[in-house]
C-alpha cells in the first residue's frame, strides 16, 4: 500500500510539472502574439463563377465575418481550371490567415491525384 502511495504521489507531482510548464508556455505564446486576429482586410477566393451557389454563400458568410470582426472582407472570384486556379492563388499565399478559400473537392483532394504536375505539391526529398 505504500509503494502504491509513493508512486501515486510521484505521479501527482510530475503531472503537476507538467501541468505548470504547459500553462506557462502558453501565458508566454499568448504574449508573444503581435496583436488580435483580425487587424487587416480579409480576402476570400471563390474558385467559381460569379452568382453561383458558391459565390454566393461566400457573400453571406463575408458579410457576418466582416460584421462579427469589423474588418472588410473583399471576395475575389477567380474560376477557371477546374478550380486549381483559385487553389494555386490562395496555396501560393502568404499562411497568415488572410487569405481564404471557397472550393469544391476537386482541386483539392482529387486534382493532385490525377495531375502530374500540380503546382502546390511540394515534392518529397
């Protein structure tokens, strides 16, 4: 019963090292952060047409994300390629959070599967 007491109790105190030093390390990355997410325009790039279904949920969300964080949100409707061409602007972006995607499967998941040369796929030295 002792020995079951005495390694209960290293457990309690590594689980409380580890516990402390987790929640540090986020006080200090919480403090490293240069400001609130968002403090710029937002841009959203629909891989459609204009006035498709798409377009225009992208339009709806915009509008309450432009609403909710009170920056603009412009969207830019890039169709072309089967959708890789809205797919190529926004994989070939800065990853900041900023630029965001309206797209199908497609260009996606199934594209880089059957292209041979896709251009967002880094290869593997």
């Amino acid at each position: 019963m002792l020995l079951i007491l005495s390694l209960n109790k290293t457990l309690l105190q590594n689980l409380w090292k580890y516990c402390l030093s987790g929640f540090l390390c986020g006080v200090f990355l919480i403090q490293a952060q240069t400001g609130p997410y968002p403090n710029k325009q937002i841009k959203v790039v629909v891989s459609f047409t204009a006035g498709g279904t798409s377009d225009i949920l992208a339009r709806e969300v915009s509008t309450q994300l432009s609403q909710r964080f009170n920056v603009p949100v412009i969207i830019e409707n890039k169709p072309g390629a089967a959708g890789n061409l809205g797919t190529e602007i926004v994989g070939k972006s800065a990853p900041d959070g900023y630029t965001l995607l309206v797209n199908s499967i497609g260009p996606i998941a199934i594209n880089p599967t059957l292209l041979k040369v896709y251009p967002l796929i880094r290869k593997k030295n």
